[in-house]
C-alpha cells in the first residue's frame, strides 16, 4: 500500500492544447509542477517560457502558490476517483524582457516634427 495518493495531472496551455497528464505525489510542491512544465513545453508555440517565474497556474479558478503541495491545492468535492486533474497554464514574460523589446522596437524610427506656424 503506498505511503503518498499519487494524482494525475494535465495542464492546458493557451492555445487549448495539453500536456500531460502526468502522476504527481501529493506532496510535491507547485514550483516542481512549473519545473516540468517548462523542461517540457512543446516546440512550435509562439509563446515559450524562459523561467519558471514566468508560469501561473490555475486550478478551480484560484493561481496556486509556488510553496504549496499539490494535496493542499486538490479540491475534494466534485472529483471523480482515478480522474486526472487539469490545470491551466498562464505564460506571463518577465517585465524587463518586454522593455527591452519595447526599446529595441522604438529606436529604428524617428519622429521628425514638419509643423510650421504661420
């Protein structure tokens, strides 16, 4: 008889597609879940983490916490035994990344002001 409930787990990505379902123990944490996200991303997407601080994930509505297990964040009632839990994934790219990008994109053009006041 095994110490940990294993639970299955999908993440829904953006774009509607999965990945997944994996079997996670209750007591891994939702930062280890990111992890496996991350090394596992499928190639192809237009949108790709970098960094696990990038992902949030959703599970009945509620962005789970990087520090919580995934016993603490299953919910109870309404769950169908030996059904796979889905999750939604949520890519949110580092703010310094999307400046950088913003001035690189700004500096090719050049306002010239032509008024002329009479």
């Amino acid at each position: 008889m095994p110490d940990e409930e294993l639970i299955d787990i999908k993440f829904r990505l953006y774009d509607g597609s999965d990945i997944g379902p994996f079997r996670y123990s209750s007591a891994s944490t939702v930062d280890m879940l990111k992890q496996r996200i991350v090394s596992d991303w499928p190639k192809g997407k237009t949108i790709v983490p970098k960094a696990v601080t990038e992902i949030k994930l959703i599970s009945s509505g509620k962005i789970l916490e990087n520090n919580k297990t995934v016993g603490q964040c299953k919910i109870p009632y309404g769950e169908v035994p030996g059904g796979v839990i889905i999750m939604h994934v949520v890519v949110q790219p580092s703010l310094a990344k999307t400046k950088t990008e913003k001035k690189i994109d700004d500096s090719p053009r050049k306002i010239v002001c032509s008024c002329s006041i009479l």
